[in-house]
C-alpha cells in the first residue's frame, strides 16, 4: 500500500512539474509578443487550424491570396468543405480589404511580409475597420519575428508564428504558437488545444525555450546579412527583381518601415532565365542549401513555383507572379561577403 501510495506521490510531482513547464514555456512564447495569453501547437499548421476551429459554419473569411501555400491548401482544401467561405484577396490594397469586410466577416487572415512575394498589409488600418465589424484579425508573422513586429500592438488580434522557423531557428524542431489579449478568445483556444491535441512534445517546447534566448541576436545578423546580400543582388545583371522590404527600391518601402522595427532575412528574387537557367544556379551554389523550410541560422534557397508553393493552381501561381524564374533565400548567419560570393560563383555557368 505504501509502494502504491509512493508511486502516486511521484507521479503528482511529475505532473505538477510538467505543468510548471508548460506554463514556463507558453508564458515565454506570450513574452515575445507582448500578449497576456500564449498557446503552443505542434506545427504552425496546427496553429492556424485551431483558429480556424473557432468559426461557425458560414462564416465569411478574408485570406492574403499570395500567403504561405499549405495555409491555401488547408483552406481551400479541407476547411472549405464545412460551409466556411475563404475569400482570397491582395492585401497591399487597403482599401479594398476595408471594403470587403462585413457584418458576416468573422475572420480576417493576413501574412505581412507573405511568402514568397514579401508583400506588406497595412495591419493597423485593416485590424481597425474589423474590430469595428466584431471580426477577428489574426496575423502570420513568422516572417517579421517578434523582434521586428508585434502585430497585437497595431490592433490585430491573434498573432500566429511557425516556431519551426525563425523562433526555433536551428532547423531542429516542428511547432506553432498563437498568442493574443483578449480572454475570451483565449479560452476558447485553451480548449480547443485540449481537446484536439495537437501540441508540442515536451522535447520540442525544450528546445523552443533554448531558442529563445538567442532570438534577438540572431534576427539582427538575419537582417544585416539579408541588407546586404540584397543589395549586392540587385546590383548584379542575372537579377531581373529583387524583392526586400528593407530596399528603398521595395514598393511598400514606406509601411514596411512604419510597422516594423526591422526587416529580417527573407529575399525573394527573380533571375533573368528560364526554368533550366533556375535550375543550375541552384544546383552550383555550396552554401545556400536547397530546402523548403527558412529561419534557420543556415542560408536556404527555395524555388516556390516547384517546392512550397507547388500545391497551387498554375493559373493562381501566374497571377501571383510565382513563376520558373523566382527563387527564394532564407539569409543565415553566415558571414555576409561568403554568401554573396557563392551567389556569384553559382551564376558562372553556360
């Protein structure tokens, strides 16, 4: 009986401790973005379908149209079979997003920069017009970072991050977070998290907790290396576009610095070539190494017409702009001069 009780006794001060964690855990992910209440998933994904998961049938969902494409897919693909209508839009234009949100609107899904096109919504104006109307905004900002954007400062209400990238920022782990203010949604969350179960392991929320602490350092080597990997590009003539928001040359140069402290280590490019032009210039290049994922402390190359955005239509890919000759990289840690060289060094080809 005493062997029993004993047993119990340890696995109370186990659970209690694994609590403490927890608690530790989403407290520091609150942290980053100045939010009351903090919430991790198991992948970014996770995140973004728990917010999903507090519609109604019917609801009327306005979405960046040229976002990450696994938010597309699982929006077009799987939440629209339970009478939820995504409405796809681009988001530089303001005021067009103002004017579509309406009474029946109840969620207004943005990524500001997005991926892979690096546009920029005007968050405050749009979180502005949508609380009017009692929709919810919520922002992917897994690009940006907390450090260099806190969207629940400028009126939204959810911010979600990817923690497989920047947060994580060591390509070692899978996770998602969601952080917000407002208690009522929160609870709503809290059982939505329980309830579904997709959450991170406790080795996952270990290392997250690990990466934390060298976020803001990393994101200043991020941005500093992107600034200037990005101007060395567009100075070279294989570029017909290069797309940074921390270029004077980017079009919404202006809102990116009103709503951002800095600009991260995203770069999107488009080379002067064809599709087997693309393709062997990532295949010459030593350091970039050619991958899906970003944010990590190594520099990556994507193609998103092949890689992350090859579960969109031809037709939205075009419309969009993704095409053959774009290319994305996720700026590391690096030295500056050695990434630059590679992309010169990968561009001497016949």
């Amino acid at each position: 009986m005493l062997k029993t009780f004993r047993g119990v006794q340890k696995f109370m001060i186990t659970l209690e401790a694994e609590i403490q964690h927890e608690q530790l855990f989403e407290g520091s992910l609150a942290a980053l973005e100045n939010a009351q209440f903090a919430f991790s998933w198991a992948s970014g994904l996770a995140a973004t379908q728990a917010v999903i998961q507090l519609l109604e049938p019917g609801s009327h969902v306005l979405v960046s149209e040229d976002g990450y494409g696994g938010t597309g897919r699982l929006f077009r693909q799987l939440f629209s079979r339970y009478q939820i209508h995504f409405e796809f839009l681009d988001f530089r234009d303001t005021q067009e997003i103002v004017e579509r949100i309406t009474a029946k609107t109840k969620l207004i899904w943005l990524e500001s920069p997005t991926n892979p096109l690096l546009r920029i919504a005007d968050i405050a104006a749009i979180s502005k017009k949508a609380k009017s109307l009692g929709a919810i905004t919520a922002v992917d900002n897994t690009f940006a970072s907390p450090i260099f954007q806190q969207p629940l400062s400028l009126g939204a209400d959810i911010v979600m991050h990817s923690t497989t990238k920047y947060i994580g920022g060591h390509s070692d782990l899978i996770g998602g977070a969601l952080m917000l203010n407002n208690s009522e949604l929160a609870e709503k969350l809290r059982f939505i998290q329980f309830a579904a179960g997709s959450i991170n392991s406790p080795f996952e929320a270990f290392l997250i907790l690990r990466s934390i602490k060298t976020l803001a350092i990393r994101m200043k080597k991020h941005q500093q290396n992107a600034l200037a990997v990005a101007s060395a590009l567009q100075s070279m003539p294989q570029f017909q576009e290069v797309l940074y928001p921390g270029l004077s040359s980017h079009p919404q140069h202006s809102l990116a610095k009103k709503q951002m402290s800095g600009f991260s280590g995203i770069i999107s490019a488009r080379l002067n070539g064809d599709l087997n032009y693309v393709m062997s210039f990532l295949t010459k290049l030593k350091i970039f190494t050619l991958a899906e994922s970003l944010g990590g402390v190594e520099s990556l190359v994507n193609h998103p017409q092949t890689m992350t955005h090859a579960s969109v239509s031809e037709d939205l890919r075009l419309k969009l702009g993704i095409t053959s000759n774009l290319i994305r990289l996720s700026v590391g840690i690096e030295d500056s001069s050695d990434l630059i060289s590679d992309v010169q060094q990968a561009l001497l080809f016949d």
